[in-house]
C-alpha cells in the first residue's frame, strides 16, 4: 500500500493549479444516465472515486470515452469525458459496487426516473457516522415512487413514471438534493424541493441539467421549483472548480507560509473558509483567474469554527482548519455539525504532537510551538490531506500510510505541493 512521505518545514511558493470538483464530478455522471444521447463533461479530476463511478456507470450500461478514446490515460490530469447511456441494461446497483462509495447510491434518482425502477445496495464509503439513506426514500416517495427496502436493498417501482409534488427537507442533504432534481427532470407535472442543499455542486449540476433540456430554477437557493419534462437530450458541461481542494491549499499555505496563487479556482466558492483564514492570519486575495494566498513570519491567530451547510464552513475543511489550529498562537475551538463521528483526525494530529481535547461535538485545540514528525495513519479522504497539512509545518519526517484515501480526492497531490517547494514523495509498496 502506498505511503507518502514528507520532510517538514519548507514554506511553499508558486502556482498550484486547482482541479475540477470530485462532489460536482459524480453526480454530473450520474446524470448521464437521463439521456440516451451523450453527455460530454470537461474538467474530471483524474480520481480513484471517478474511476470507481466510471465502473458503476458501466453496469448499468453507460458507454465512456476519453478525448475521443476508449481507455483513460493515466497522467492524473484532468480531462474530458464523454458519457453515453444509449440503452440501460441493468437497473440494479450492486452491493459490491455500492458499498465503496456512498455516491454510487445516487444512481436510483435518474434509473427510476428513466426506467420506472431502481434496486439499490444501501451505501457506504468514508467511516464519519451512520449516513442514513431516510432523506432520498421520504423524499422520492413524496413524488410517487414505492419503495421497500429488503436483503439490504432499496426496492423501488415507479410504474406511471415520477409524480409532480412538493417534499420539504427535515435535514440538509446534498446527495438527497441531488437525487431529487435528477428524478423531478422527467416528473409528470411540477416538483417543488424546499430547505434544499444550496451547495455550488447543485447548482453545477442544475445548470448541466438545464442544458439537457431540464427546467429548473431556484437551485442555489432554499426552494428549488422542477418542471417535469418528457425526455433530456446531451450537453456539453464543465465541472467547476473543486473548493474543498481550493481550500486545503490555501490552508497548506497559511500552515507552511509563503505565497501562493491558486489558479482555475474562485474565491466566491468558500468565502466562508476563506474569511475564517484571514482571521487566523493569512493574507487572501481573489483575482481573476484564483486566489492569491500568503502568509509570512508572523503566528497564526485561535479561530473557533462551526461546521454548516453552505454558505457555512464546510465540514469537508474541517480536519484541515483543525490541523491548522494546532499551531495557533492560542486556543480554539471547533464544533462539528454535520457528521457525528468526523474527528478521527484527532488522534493522528495528537501522534504528530498536537494537543486536542475532544468534548461531544467540539474539539478543544491548544495551540503548540512545535510538532513533530512521526508515522500516521490517514483515516478517511478530508482526515488524511489533514496530516499533510500538519506534516508541513512540522520538524522532520513524517509518513502518512494508507494514502488510498488521498487518492480518491486530490489529484496529482505530491507534484502540486513539490512545485511549490514542499519535500512529498510518494513511497510506492
Ligand atoms: C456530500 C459530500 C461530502 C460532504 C457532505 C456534506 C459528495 C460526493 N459528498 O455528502 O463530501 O461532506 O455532502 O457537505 O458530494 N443524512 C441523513 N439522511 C439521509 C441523508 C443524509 O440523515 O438520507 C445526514 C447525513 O448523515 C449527514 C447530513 O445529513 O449527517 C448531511 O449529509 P449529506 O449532505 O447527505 O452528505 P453527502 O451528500 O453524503
């Protein structure tokens, strides 16, 4: 398995290149399953999730090709990809297949929408909580759809097609948003979503959705209005830049020092996670084409930080703002609230000499003035890039081992960080 290795203590400088959006990436993918026709998307990040959807997708009988080819390179950049879903053969997800990434289950949105049924493995993927599923079942049942669930399995049948109709979220979900945009696209009348995901991936993924024909409005804010129509047709779609990549970056800066510009990214995807940076100290600056970040000498200031849907700070930064906060002049505090169980960071950061307390859902850190190399151990993909960001700033070598997890998020990780001076190498086993 591979590791990674990383020499503390080189402040980064230079350009770094931000990647299209794994979280906008899967569900246009899965959009492709609407249309018969082909739906070609531009700036995938070159990911192990993409590449796992890419095989779930091809169950169900979605064809791929990359720049006009049928195999994908393997340079780790991102590329175009043209997906097409002529005829679905299979409208069963498998366990095998749904059970590495939670995403995948996704898919029952847009195979009951076209085919009138879906069978479903219930998720798994990253380890942080129980995820339920309740969200995406009240949410489609509200517009006609049966469902059962049976051997681990969601059974559902939609045999006149999704129904017009309203569903109020109890909780904010992306995925379930996700999926219920995707289902009200064909519905037979109108589909009201309200309380939302107002994430920029939905947003994204309407606005690709629009370009196949679909008539939606509202996505971005609380209510979104869906007018069912009779078929979607092909687009042509870009990804939009990956923000929780975006961030970790500029966090890597804040933590490292130097100065940076964050390239193909913007500021208006996190401003968030970026005022947050600016109270601890890092200087941020939006351009046209990214942003720039700098820190100099100088420590960094305790910020305490509430996770939230967005606009909040994005639980997807949090490992990362916390890994940051180990080396703050002083104490903060960070609360959790969107996943019940993400502070398996906590631990690793402690092996690299942080000093965390753990409370309920908070996260008591006392800033050091030092850590210091050690082994860790990446636990989940947010977790994992945390320990990296720590090992910057600390004395001496680190190793991060079970670096898969890194894998499925951030692309060409090693080489973006060496080119602005930092020591990671990839220890292949
Ligand atoms: C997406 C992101 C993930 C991010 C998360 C929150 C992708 C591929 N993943 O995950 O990186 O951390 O949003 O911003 O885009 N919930 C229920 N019942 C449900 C569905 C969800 O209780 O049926 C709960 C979850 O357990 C969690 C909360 O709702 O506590 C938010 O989860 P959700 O927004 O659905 O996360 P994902 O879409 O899985």
């Amino acid at each position: 398995m591979d590791r990674i290795r990383i020499v503390g203590g080189e402040s980064l400088n230079g350009v770094i290149p931000i990647s299209g959006a794994k979280n906008a990436a899967l569900p246009l993918m899965i959009a492709s399953l609407l249309t018969d026709d082909t739906l070609t998307l531009e700036n995938v990040p070159h990911l192990a999730d993409v590449e796992q959807l890419i095989r779930i997708l091809g169950n169900h009988g979605v064809d791929y090709s990359v720049n006009g080819r049928r195999q994908a390179q393997d340079r780790g950049y991102s590329r175009t990809i043209h997906f097409t879903a002529r005829d679905i053969v299979d409208t069963t997800a498998p366990y095998e297949l749904v059970s590495k990434m939670r995403a995948s289950f996704w898919v029952i949105g847009p195979l009951i929408a076209r085919m009138g049924e879906a069978r479903v493995s219930l998720p798994g993927g990253c380890a942080i909580g129980t995820r339920p599923v309740d969200l995406f079942i009240d949410g489609l049942k509200a517009l006609g759809v049966e469902i059962d669930i049976d051997g681990g399995y969601v059974n559902a049948r939609a045999p006149k097609g999704i129904q017009g109709g309203s569903y109020e979220f109890p909780k904010v979900s992306v995925g379930a948003t996700h999926v219920l945009m995707m289902a009200a696209t064909l519905a037979n009348g109108t589909v009201e979503i309200r309380n939302a995901a107002r994430e920029p991936e939905v947003e994204n993924l309407a606005k690709c959705l629009n370009a196949m024909g679909a008539r939606i409005s509202g996505a971005g804010s609380e209510t979104i209005i869906v007018e069912g129509v009779g078929s979607l047709s092909g687009a042509r779609h870009r990804v939009l830049p990956d923000r929780i990549e975006t961030g970790t970056y500029a966090m890597a800066v804040a933590m490292a020092g130097g100065d940076v510009m964050l390239e193909d990214t913007s500021a208006s995807l996190l401003e968030s996670a970026l005022d947050t940076l600016r109270a601890a100290g890092a200087e941020i600056n939006p351009t046209n084409s990214g942003i720039h970040v700098r820190r100099n000498g100088s420590g960094l200031e305790p910020v305490d930080v509430s996770t939230d849907p967005f606009p909040g700070f994005p639980t997807d930064l949090q490992a990362q703002f916390m890994a940051l906060m180990t080396r703050a002049k002083g104490t903060s505090h960070i609360t959790e609230t969107i996943f019940e169980n993400r502070f398996m960071h906590v631990q690793e950061l402690a092996r690299l000499g942080a000093d965390i307390a753990l409370s309920g859902q908070t996260a008591t850190v006392r800033g050091v003035e030092q850590l210091k190399g050690a082994q860790v151990m990446a636990t989940d993909l947010r977790a994992s890039v945390s320990l990296v960001i720590a090992a910057l700033a600390a004395e001496g070598e680190t190793v991060v081992n079970r670096v898969y997890h890194l894998d499925r998020g951030f692309e060409r990780l090693e080489e973006k960080l060496t080119r602005c001076g930092a020591t990671v190498e990839r220890l292949s086993s």
